[in-house]
C-alpha cells in the first residue's frame, strides 16, 4: 500500500495537471498490476483519497490532540483560523492532487475527510460562539471550507495573489465570519 501511494504521489507531484495521470500510470509505476489497483482502491477517487487523507493525518492528528494553535488548549476562534490556515496550506501544497479530487466526478463535499473537517469546523465555531445554532456553525462551517475550494484558490494564485496574501485574506474572513455567527 505504501508504495501504491509513494508512486501516487511521485507522479501527481510531477505533473502539471492531475488529469492525465490514469490508474494505469500509477500501477506501472508502482509496478503491480492495474487489478491489484482498483483491488486496492475500487478506483481513482479512492485511491486519491487514501493518498489525500495520508498526507492530511498530521492536520487531523494536531486537530484532535495537539498543541496550539490547533490543539485543544488554543482558544476556540483561534482554532478555526489555524486550521483554515492548516487545510489552505495543505491545499497550496498539494494542488494537483486535491484538484484532481475536488473535481472529480463525485467531488470533494462527498468525502469522509471533507464531512469530517466540516463538522470539526462546525464544532470549533460553535465553540467559539456558544449562542450560535448549530445550523448557523454548519453553515459558517461549509462557507469558510468553500472559500478554500483548490478552483478559488488556483483563481487567487493565477490572479498574482501570494499564498501567504491568500491565507491572511482566509484568517481576516474567518475572523469576520465568526464576528457575525449569531451568539
């Protein structure tokens, strides 16, 4: 598994755009077979899940028992900007890969990993505004996420916006969005 993912990841950090890059490209890579491929991972969309959540784990991990600014001994508003600014610069890191989920046929908002940070932003929001309901954090929740979505970020970058321009903009809304959650 590892090395399915090792070459994954060779091949989409290698390219240009993720598109090209087909499921037989990773198995010779890889050098198995393309069956012991999909028997792996069922298909792209999997398989670029495996490798996405991999690379995430440590996001998660400083998330759910780190220190500050994501642990849990950070203020609760801090915490949402440090992990928007956690998962934007995933995102910067990694563009073709998430590009080539975030696009995909079934999309970014049908993943664990996306339900997951939502709701775990959710959480950190309703953390940060007591009074807020829950359907005010889920919405903040998924309108802070979207503002990260890789064919923003790509505009803003395409555009002459620095990734570090992008993540103070992304900090500032954060900021203002939990200004104005009800609570």
């Amino acid at each position: 598994m590892a090395r399915i993912l090792a070459a994954a990841d060779g091949l989409f950090g290698a390219a240009d755009t993720a598109g090209p890059i087909t499921m037989d490209d990773i198995a010779t890579a890889a050098g198995i077979g393309k069956g012991t491929l999909f028997r792996a991972f069922d298909s792209r969309d999997g398989l670029l899940d495996a490798l996405s959540d991999a690379k995430f784990a440590p996001v998660r991990e400083a998330l759910e028992g780190g220190r500050p600014p994501l642990g849990s001994e950070a203020p609760a508003r801090e915490r949402v900007v440090a992990f928007l600014d956690a998962v934007l610069t995933f995102k910067l890191d990694n563009r073709h890969l998430i590009r080539a989920r975030e696009v995909s046929s079934t999309g970014a908002l049908r993943t664990e990993r996306y339900r997951w940070m939502q709701d775990a932003l959710r959480a950190l929001i309703a953390d940060a505004m007591p009074g807020a309901t829950a359907g005010d954090a889920g919405y903040a929740a998924h309108v802070l996420l979207a503002a990260i979505h890789i064919d923003l970020v790509e505009e803003l970058l395409a555009g002459g916006r620095t990734p570090e321009r992008i993540r103070r903009s992304q900090a500032a809304l954060a900021r203002a969005v939990l200004a104005d959650v009800p609570g």
